[in-house]
C-alpha cells in the first residue's frame, strides 16, 4: 500500500501525461513556454480569480508575496504554529518575524481568537508593526476566513492565503486560493494537485500586484529581461511542470477531489470510537491533502504507528514539532503555555494514506488493522 500513490496516477493518465510532455519536448520551449501561459489561465479560472502567477516553488510564493508588499525588518506577520516550517521561513527571509499564532486542534487552522489576542499583543508591546496574517489551508481544508478577515479589516493587516495543502478545497461558495489579498499554492508531487518536480503559483485579483510579481519572479525585470527595475529572484515553473499539470487538472477538478472526500467519508465512518477523525466545519469542502486522525498520546501513537508499519500500512506525522521550537527560530523566547493546542497536536497527530486511488478494500484494511491494534493494548 502507497502513502500516496503518485505510481497509480500515472498509470491512470500516463497517455495524457506523456502527450503534454512530448509537446514540450518537440517544440523546446523549456521555459516560460505556451504551456504555462495556458496554465495560468486555467487556474485563474478556476478559483474565480483575475490573475495567476506560476514560480518555482510554494515557498517562493509566500516570499514572493511579502516582497510584493514591502513587508520587512521591524514588521510582524501573523502564522500559525502547527504547520510547515516554510509558512514561517518565507517571512524570516524578508527580514520581517513571525509571531506564531495556536491553532484550533478540531480542524488543525489557525484559531481566530487566539489571532486576535496576538495581535493585540503586538500593538500593546510596542516593538513590531503589525501587517500581514499568514493564514494556511492545513491538511485541505480552508481556514475560517470570515473571522480572519474581520481581524485584518479591524486592524489594516494584509491576509496571504497560503493554499499549498489546500487546492481544491472551498467554503461559503469560494475556492481555496480566492480568500487572500495574494494567495498562494504549491505544486509539489504530494500535494493535491501535483507536479512532477517543484511548482507554485500566486494568485490576486490586483493588476499591480500582477505585474509586481511576474517582474518579481524573474530577476526585478522591468519590460525586458534584461532591464531590471529592483531585486528580485529567480522563480519561474518549468514548461514542462506546466505540461503535467495540464495534463492532471481535467481529472483532478471532475473526479480526484470526488474521490478523496468519498475515502475520507469511508474512514471517518470506519473510525469512529477508534481514534478522534478529523473535522470538516460545516460548509467547508476539504481537497483531503492528509487524513489525520489524533490519538490519546504520544505513546498510544508510536504504538499504532509501529503495528501498521508491521501490517506494511505506511503513516506519517505531520508535524512532530510546532515551528515555534524550531531552533531556526531560537532567537525569539516563547512561552509553550501560549501554544497548548499544537503542541498536543505534534504528540498525538497521524496521518493515514490518503489518494483518490485508493481502493476501498485498502480503507478497509487500514481501518481493521486500527481496530486489531485497539483490541490488543
């Protein structure tokens, strides 16, 4: 059994794949070729917004964004806790901090009142300038972007969706990579909707933002590439990237998010009074990027851990420590009383294998083995 089965996928659509691909091959346009300007377009339509800006990576995207607005030394940017080191990196490469924000341990997002406290925190103290929230779609489903957006309206702040779990995933009639000022996602082969390499892109309805980022991306060029007007980096997806996402966003959009959600229905059923299954708040529409159960402790969870591996059922814990503890992040003192929630979460989460090609007989498995292991503690 595969963790996620990126092998099965491409069996599945290996024609459509190898087609794209070949034609990035015949025609050599390796870079910034038709292929990602029709990428673009698709995408834009697809979240409902004007504007879609492909880059090298998710993580260039976050950064891309902060540059975008200026953000630096002396700024706070709001993050949550329990997620991937790169939500925070991306604010520490602009010089700006990150003030790390506890999440809700039900659905794994940020928790909006504990936002709230931080940053009236930070205005309290004094010593950073509040700007910018960092909000994630943790494990595929959207944060509770109503709430977020009444803090970033009350405060000024600017709000950077970051989607890279979260594609696909929707609420109150929006997709995810719609709720922030710039949104972002990432590409990477585990995520939902995956590359064959690296891949991110950004998204915003603003033209200024627009043209900021595309120059942003290839080296601050102004209306040639080798006029440059400002700093900037080198981030563009390959064409090729570009092809094989083409190739799986048809199946991914009318049959791979179906699927995810119609397992995730399969396990929740299955686990109930096993383990404590995830919650998707009501009208939210999870992309199932994970699916992570919580056990008791620490112990109880190496311990399954240990007898699924045994059954050759893979698992994986995301994350095993908050991003606060990080000793990238030692600098900064930080009291662990302030981040309970995820601290629980990174001694109890687990993540079971979750792909649309997953059969059901293999949920079933997975589900008995979880039950086995239950009965003989």
């Amino acid at each position: 059994m595969e963790f996620r089965d990126l092998k099965k996928q491409y069996r599945v659509l290996r024609s459509e794949i190898d087609q794209r691909i070949q034609e990035v091959l015949s025609n050599t346009a390796f870079i910034q070729g038709s292929h990602v300007t029709e990428l673009e377009a698709l995408l834009a339509d697809y979240t409902g917004m004007k504007h879609c800006i492909t880059c090298g990576n998710g993580t260039d995207a976050l950064q891309l964004a902060l540059m975008a607005w200026g953000i630096g030394e002396g700024d706070a940017v709001y993050v949550p806790d329990f997620t991937f080191f790169a939500s925070a990196e991306a604010i520490a490469m602009v010089g700006a901090t990150p003030v790390f924000v506890d999440v809700r341990k039900e659905t794994f997002n940020i928790d909006v009142d504990q936002l709230g406290r931080a940053i009236r925190k930070t205005l309290k103290d004094g010593t950073l300038n509040p700007r910018a929230v960092v909000a994630v779609d943790l494990f595929g489903q959207p944060a509770e972007y109503d709430g977020i957006r009444e803090l970033t309206n009350q405060y000024g702040l600017l709000l950077l969706e970051d989607g890279a779990q979260g594609f696909g995933g929707a609420a109150g009639g929006r997709r995810c990579c719609s709720f922030g000022d710039i949104s972002t996602t990432s590409f990477f082969p585990a995520k939902p909707l995956g590359c064959y390499g690296d891949g991110g892109a950004l998204f915003t309805d603003c033209d200024e933002w627009n043209e900021l980022l595309r120059s942003l991306k290839v080296h601050g060029k102004g209306d040639s590439k080798y006029k440059n007007v400002r700093i900037g980096m080198n981030s563009r997806l390959d064409t090729i990237q570009a092809a094989v996402l083409l190739a799986k966003f048809r199946h991914f959009a009318e049959a791979e998010l179906k699927s995810v959600n119609l397992i995730a229905d399969l396990y929740t059923a299955g686990l109930a009074g096993l383990v404590r299954t995830p919650v998707v708040k009501q009208g939210y529409y999870s992309s199932w990027a994970q699916y992570t159960v919580r056990l008791k402790d620490a112990q109880e969870r190496e311990g399954l851990q240990k007898y699924l591996k045994k059954q050759n059922i893979p698992s994986m814990i995301y994350y095993p420590e908050p991003v606060h503890s990080q000793k990238a992040f030692a600098v900064v003192r930080y009291d662990d009383r302030d981040f309970a929630s995820t601290i629980e979460l990174c001694h109890t989460v687990l993540s079971l294998p979750m792909h649309p090609y997953l059969e059901e007989w293999e949920v079933e498995e997975v589900i008995a083995k979880i039950r086995e292991y239950n009965e003989q503690k």
